[in-house]
C-alpha cells in the first residue's frame, strides 16, 4: 500500500537495496513516479541521514532516508476576479505590484485566492500556457511580501524571463527593515540555504543546501533597527529572510524567522524595484514600487520613538 500524502515517511537501508539510487527507491517504496519523485528532491523533501540528497546518491547499508509527501495541490483552475495592479503590460508580459497577504499560486491548503487565480480572469490566455497550475509565473514573492513581480502572458515570454533568471540578469532589490545595527554598512551573505532538517516546512542555511548570495546596502539606522536594501543574486525559497536571521539581524515582524511586532501584521519585506529585458524587444526597463502604507507607517513609529 502506497503512503498517504501529507505525511512522512522514514526507512532504514537493508542489504538489499544497498546500490540503488535514491530516485529509484523512493518510488519503489513509495508508490509514486520516478518524476514526482525529483520533484520531491529538488524540493528537498527528501534527506539521507539528515542531508539532502541528489537523484543520483546510491544507498548504503544503513542509511537512513525521509521522505516527506506533501498533501494533494489542486487540479484545476477557476479564475477568480481579484483586483491586480499593473504596473506595466504589452503582449508579452505583465508587472505586477503584488499586495502582503496575496498567496502567488496554488499549493496544498491554498486552492484558492492566488494571484493566478486572478491573472486567468482577467489574462484567459495566460491559462493556457503550459498547463500547469502556475502559469505565466517564472518566480514569486512570499505570501506577507509585497511589491513587484513579472508574469508571462505566452510560453516564448516564459522561456525568456526564466531564461533570464537562470543567467542571473534580473535586477532585484527589496526594501527591508532588521533588527540591530548591521555592519559593515555595505555587504554580501553567502551561505547555502535548503530545508531545515528540523522543521521541514522552514527553510535554513544548511551545508547540503543550495548556493544562494544577497548583497546588501544600510540605508539608515533607526532607533535599534536597520533599513537597508537587500539584492538577491539567488533565488531560494524564503533567502533574503533566512539569510539576514542566520547573521542575527531577522526581518522585522518576520513571525517565522525572527519575532513578530505589534507596529506590523506581516514581515518588513518589499520588492521595491525589478529589472529585466522585455521578451518582445530585448530592452532592458526597471520599474519602482513605493513602499506600501503598512511599512511607511511602522516607519514612522519607529521614528517617532527614537526621536522621544
């Protein structure tokens, strides 16, 4: 009998399977595709003896492998009229000031309410793009962050803005705001982030991790916080939050990597400006976003307070 989804799963290599690959196994034990099963690892849902594994890893005796099985995502979409704001749109791609509290796709326990959701009523075309559940969208911002995203309105604008991704040509810069004094004033965290190996739905700087680098700038002190303006040059789940709490300077009111706050309902993150060639014309254009009420208010408390 396969293992339920939604759960964890642990075995114990014996003799008999000492050689095999983990890809294999996994979906031998588990009951599930070979391609399922690299979406597992490349999601780090998967751990041998508490490090995150490759597809090609052969087991040894011994070995201890988690899997954790995520529950069911929806099967379909139904457009939803969700008020968007655009920034900017031509045939080929949408930039959008995405608002805190909007989730960006479908996920298990979130099958309704995205962000995609709205794109396909108000872009059908965009919901024919490659069938998936998150089309158009080459990369998201976190749930509570705001700010600006791009969406491809066809599978060629896709393949280019993700092609820029991957050649790392984007321009990303976030404002953020943290807690204590960062120094040096201007910097950069290298440090390898992937699931943490004690609680699966966090994510944390790990050895096996993947690579990921944010460079950042203080803009100015406040009171007993930081403002400064983070540059992913990687794009990890959660990077910019995991990195600046490894360093000990967590995202003000970021209730999973630091403490939340009463001056703020969500993290002290937004997606100021994104920079990108547009698909049709190969031209390189940034668009701004101002920070948000909610931030420029807890801002202004802050202020207020270092000023008494």
């Amino acid at each position: 009998m396969s293992p339920i989804t939604g759960t964890t799963e642990h075995y114990e290599i014996t003799p008999e399977s000492a050689g095999d690959r983990i890809d294999s196994y996994v979906a031998q034990r588990c009951g599930i595709s070979r391609a399922r099963v690299q979406k597992l690892l490349s999601d780090d849902q998967v751990t041998v003896n508490g490090l995150q594994a490759k597809a090609s890893y052969r087991l040894n005796i011994g070995d201890r492998v988690v899997v954790s099985l995520p529950p069911p995502a929806p099967t379909r979409l139904v457009p939803e009229n969700i008020p968007l704001k655009i920034i900017y749109e031509d045939s080929d791609v949408l930039v959008i000031d995405k608002p805190a509290g909007l989730v960006v796709h479908p996920a298990a326990g979130q099958c309704t309410g995205t962000l995609v959701h709205a794109l396909i009523a108000h872009y059908p075309e965009i919901g024919s793009i490659d069938g998936s559940l998150r089309p158009g969208i080459v990369h998201r911002l976190d749930k509570d962050t705001s700010g600006l995203m791009m969406v491809a309105r066809n599978s060629a604008a896709q393949a280019s803005l993700s092609r820029q991704i991957k050649e790392r040509s984007i321009t990303k810069v976030y404002d953020a705001l943290v807690e204590g004094h960062l120094t040096p004033e201007r910097g950069a965290i290298e440090a390898p982030i992937g699931r943490s190996l004690r609680d699966r739905k966090r994510m944390a700087v790990v050895s096996a991790g993947r690579e990921a680098r944010t460079q950042y700038r203080v803009v100015k002190y406040i009171n007993a916080y930081t403002l400064l303006e983070a540059t992913p040059e990687t794009g990890r789940t959660h990077q910019i939050r995991v990195h600046f709490s490894a360093i000990g300077h967590s995202i003000f009111g970021d209730p999973v990597y630091g403490r939340r706050s009463p001056l703020l309902k969500r993290q002290f993150l937004h997606a100021r400006l994104l920079g990108f060639k547009l698909p049709s014309s190969s031209e390189y254009t940034e668009f701004a976003s101002e920070l948000p009420p909610d931030l420029r208010e807890a801002l202004e408390n802050l202020t207020a307070e270092d000023i008494s």
